[in-house]
C-alpha cells in the first residue's frame, strides 16, 4: 500500500515540475511579442533563449516559431527556410485563428520572397489579406498590403501597385498609427513616380515628411527625404532641394543620432549641394560623409569629390578619389559576391531541405498506401474466408437437409415393405390353412369315393368331380401361396437393401453434422435452447431443423438411433422424444407443439406399440427417453 502511495506522490511531484517547468514559456513569449516593435533585437535573444523549443506544447511552439520569424524579419536576418514558419501556418490554420493566421502567412511570403520566389510571395500576401480581412489587425493589413504594393512596383505593374498602396493608407488611418500614415503617403508618392507623375508625387512625400516630422519618426522622415530628393531630381526641381537640406539639417539637430545614419545624410547633402552648384558646401558635407563604414556611402561620396576635384582642375586630389571609389566598390564587388555565394548556398540548401521533404512526404504517403492497400487485401481475404465459410455452410446445410430427406423417403419405404410383408404373411397363413382344409376335405371324398357302390355310377361320377374341383381349388391356392411366398423373399431382399442405404446414410448424415459441429461456434448451436428457455412459444419449421441438430450433437445422434431403432416414429413423436429428452416439462412442451397439456401425455402413452411396448414400466416414458 505504501509503495502506491509513493507512486502517487512521485507522480503528483513531476506532474507538478512539469507545470512549473512550462509556466515561464507563455510570460517570455508575450514579453518578446511586446519588444517585438520597439525592441525587435531583445525580442530575438528572448525567443532564441527558448531550449529545445521543439518540446513544447503544440500551441507554445507553433506561437514561438512566428514569432522567432518576425524578429528576425525585423531585425533585417535574411531568411533561409521556411520549416519554422510552416509549423505555425499548419498550426494556426487548423485552430481557426485568423490573427495568426494571417500574420504567419505573411512572413511566410517574406521568407519565400528572400529566397527569390517572387509569385509564392505574392500569392501568400493575397492570401494573408483575405485571412486578414477577418480581424481588425489593422497595422498588420497595412504590412502586408504595402508590401504587395512594393512587389507590384518592382514588377512595375502601376495599377497594381497604386490600389494595393492605397488599400494600406485607408488601414493605416484604421489604425490611428501615425508612422503607418507616413509610410502609406510615401508609398503612394513611389506609385506616381512610376507613372512618372512628378507633381503628384511630390505632394504625396511633402504630406509623409509633414506627418513624420510632427511625430518625430525620424525613419519614417528619412525614407520620405531621400525618395522627395529623387523625385524632385528627376522632375528638375532643384528649387525644393535646398527647403529639404533645411529640413534635414534642422531634423539632425532636433533629433541628434535618432535620425538615422547620418553619414549617409551628409553624402545625400552633399551630393544635392553638388548637383545645385555649391562646391564648397558640396565638399564639406561630402567629406563628412568619408567618416562611414558602409562602403556604398563611401565610394558614392568619393565619386562625387572626384566629379568637384576634376570640374576644378584638381587632378591630383580627383585621381586619389577616383582611385578610393574604384576601392571601394572592388571591395563591395566582393562583399557581393561573397554574398551572391552565400545567397546560392543558402537556396540550394533550402531546394535540398525542399526536396528531402518531398521525398519524406512521398516515402510516407507510399507507407500509407501500402497500409491502407495492405488493409484491403486483409479485408478482402477476410472477407472472402467469410464468404467461402457461409457458402460451405449453406453448402452442408443443404446437404445435411437432402441427406435427411434421403433418409426419410427410405425409411418410410422401409416401413412400408415391412407392412406389405406383414400383410403377406398374414394372407400366406390365411391360404395355408385353406389349403389344409381343401385337403382334409380332399381324402374324404377318396375315403367316400373308395367305399361307394360300384353299381351306383351316378354317385362316382358326383364324387369324381368333386375331387377334380377340389384338386384344382388345392392347386389355384397353392399357386397363390407360392406368389405370397416369392413376394414376400423379394420385399425381405429389398429391406436388407434399404436397411443398407439407410446405414450409409445415417453414417454420410453423422459426418455431416460432426462437421457442421466443428465450423459452427457452439454459441450459435446452443442459442435456440437459451431462448427455449427465456420464451415459451412454438418453433418455426427452421427452428426444429436446428433442434434436431443440436439434441444429435448432444446426445450421440439420438435422433438417427431413434429412427433406426424405430422406424414407426413420425415427425411429430420424434419431435416429443427430443423434447423430453432435453428435459422439457409437459406444460413447456404443450407451448412448443402448441397443444395442450393433457394432450402431452395421451401421445406420450400412444407411443407404446411404436416402441413395442405393452407398458412403460417404472418411471414412465420419460424415463424410457432418458435411458435411451
């Protein structure tokens, strides 16, 4: 008892640890999905904090794996697989969870748009947008329809691009979120400038800086300056340069070094400075911009210094800048290629992982196929045993019924030659005894005929005659005994015979029913006697097949002995002697036969010469029965 006890205890104890174990995983992920937007990097070294993720509950690591996704997303990590996000889709889908659904069908997009497949991409953010459409995550809308919208303009397809950046400004003023406001006035601006529709466009990124600079977003700002500066280059706008130097200079200020990269601000100052005349002013800003490590920033400034040095004939100062951009862009050619390297690995690997599952997912549905063909073949060689067992039971049943049938038809011609023979005989004494007395009378007319007067001629001649008669009556009569006599040895030789064919069968019959025995459960064999003891009713002609089946099965072929033994029995008496022999009192066997009680026992007692008995003797014939 003890040790059940302990058990129970050790059992409470881990079941115990185990909810403690798993209660800090739910705490950590809602912290890491609330740094998500401020603080994507501490959200990323939370969720990678998570050991062997894979063996938490189903909802915690479909929840952990979209989530590790969108920090890595947002900390700009180039994404290589897309197995993590594929347990979250299926997880998500299955719950009926549109919020998450939705949102993992984006970064599923993500990650297939940085594996270059462009159309899976954009097949997945129409799909996140329909999902979506369910909620009211309005910010994540807004994402995902200003990315279709980035998809569609570097396709340039305008039209697209145009509505799906619209469609992600009405869900940024849904959201009530500033920065998304911003971004979306931006986004329609880059739509305009596809169409090349400069003043449009402008007005648009003029309304994105306004908003942005109310808030103070500083990267929502820059993404709207440099692409303005691009426009208003493109338009010859040079006019609006110089309010947008103000405006980044003034935003530098305000913002220290929340305004982005700032070298790359002194490059794009620089660079405008230059392209309005302003080399000096072009110069310092450019310089400035020297102090970068991004090698894109640094070789753009040195190209420009190049341009200034060599407009003013400083050839010394242009060859040096000339000589640092070539630099830096062998140095960039390389960081790409490196990367293009890395790039090509990272897709193989992905194709391999892609293919390796294919051929997982084709080996196991190749297992299920052959488990669900191997369950067929099984079903149908079970099915075909069922079959084949019913059809050699039917078979016997048939059988055994034509056998019984066989057996009747030459019993009761059996008792039917046993009756002509009887009756044979009978008439064969009878003539045996006519003829006694023909031949009685016969020495009596020669005993008279020998003591007659000779003289009395008349008399002779009437005695003569009458001797002749009866000496034809005696031979008629003998000859008529004679037929009996030959008649009867023919229906002896006939019984021998049939008494012969009935043994055969009865013995085919006994091999039938020992085999009927041995395919048939008992439980089906013996269930007619339960229900004979549950309802007392009559039997059904079937019913007393079976009955007869069961007291032979129980009884050593009681009922072939019974009609051996005594051929006079009919259907009816053999019925009466199974039933008692079963055990069955008189009233349970008046329901059976469906007569009455006392007409039991009258047929009962009308069996005695059937058994050739003048009397039952002690016990009666229910002991007889018994005995038998």
């Amino acid at each position: 008892m003890k040790r059940y006890i302990y058990l129970i205890l050790f059992l409470f104890i881990v079941g115990l640890t185990a909810c403690q174990k798993q209660s800090h995983i739910l705490p950590l992920l809602q912290e890491a999905e609330t740094l998500m937007d401020s603080r994507p990097d501490s959200s990323l070294c939370l969720l990678e904090s998570v050991q062997s993720p894979e063996n938490l509950s189903a909802a915690e690591y479909a929840t952990w794996c979209l989530l590790v996704t969108q920090a890595r997303d947002k900390n700009y990590v180039e994404h290589t697989s897309d197995s993590l996000i594929g347990v979250a889709v299926r997880y998500f889908e299955k719950q009926k969870d549109p919020l998450r659904y939705a949102k993992a069908l984006y970064y599923e997009g993500r990650i297939y748009q940085d594996l270059g497949d462009i159309e899976k991409a954009m097949f997945l953010f129409v799909k996140s947008l329909d999902i979506g459409k369910q909620t009211s995550d309005y910010l994540q809308l807004f994402l995902t329809s200003s990315r279709l919208g980035t998809l569609y303009a570097r396709l340039n397809v305008q039209d697209k691009a145009m509505n799906a950046y619209h469609d992600a400004l009405q869900y940024a003023f849904a959201s009530c979120d500033s920065s998304s406001i911003s971004y979306g006035y931006s986004y329609i601006g880059r739509a305009y400038s596809l169409s090349e529709e400069w003043e449009q466009s402008l007005v648009y990124y003029e309304k994105a800086l306004l908003v942005a600079t109310q808030i103070k977003d500083f990267q929502a700002m820059e993404l709207a300056m440099n692409e303005y500066v691009a426009v208003c280059v493109n338009a010859d706008r040079y006019d609006k340069i110089s309010d947008y130097v103000n405006r980044l200079l003034k935003a530098k200020q305000e913002g220290n070094d929340k305004v982005g990269n700032l070298e790359q601000f002194y490059f794009t100052i620089g660079d405008l400075y230059r392209h309005v005349g302003k080399a000096d002013e072009a110069i310092l800003y450019l310089e400035k911009a020297l102090q970068s490590d991004n090698l894109h920033t640094l070789s753009g400034s040195s190209q420009c210094l190049y341009f200034l040095y060599e407009e003013q004939k400083q050839y010394e100062k242009a060859v040096q800048y000339n000589n640092k951009y070539w630099m830096y862009i062998d140095s960039i050619q390389k960081i790409e290629n490196k990367n293009m390297v890395l790039e090509i690995e990272a897709k193989y690997n992905y194709e391999k992982m892609q293919k390796e599952n294919l051929q997982l997912q084709l080996q196991n549905v190749r297992i299920v196929c052959e488990g669900i063909l191997g369950l067929l073949v099984l079903l149908g060689i079970v099915f075909a045993m069922i079959k084949i067992y019913r059809r050699r039971l039917k078979d016997k049943i048939q059988l055994v019924s034509e056998l019984r049938e066989q057996l009747e038809v030459l019993q009761n011609e059996s008792s039917a030659n046993l009756q002509n023979l009887e009756e044979n005989q009978a008439e064969a004494l009878v003539l045996s005894r006519q003829i006694e007395t023909l031949q009685q009378e016969f020495k009596k007319l020669e005993e008279e005929l020998r003591y007659s007067d000779e003289h009395n001629q008349i008399e002779v001649d009437k005695l003569s005659r009458q001797l002749k008669e009866k000496a034809v009556h005696i031979d008629q009569i003998e000859g008529a005994r004679s037929m009996l006599i030959n008649k009867n040895k023919k229906l002896e030789e006939k019984n021998l015979d049939l008494k012969e064919m009935i043994h055969a069968l009865q013995e085919k019959f006994s091999i039938q029913i020992s085999n009927k025995n041995s395919d048939t459960p008992n439980m089906y064999s013996f269930s007619l006697i339960v229900k004979m003891r549950a309802e007392e009713a009559s039997l059904q002609d079937e019913e007393w097949e079976e009955l007869l089946i069961i007291v032979n099965l129980l009884h050593k072929n009681f009922v072939d002995r019974l009609s051996v033994c005594f051929p006079k029995l009919n259907s009816d008496d053999i019925k009466l002697c199974c039933l008692t022999k079963l055990m069955f009192t008189n009233e349970e066997i008046s329901s059976f036969l469906d007569i009455q009680k006392d007409a039991v026992i009258k047929r009962k007692q009308r069996l005695k010469p059937k058994f050739g008995k003048e009397s039952w003797g002690k016990g009666g014939f229910d002991s007889f029965i018994d005995d038998f």
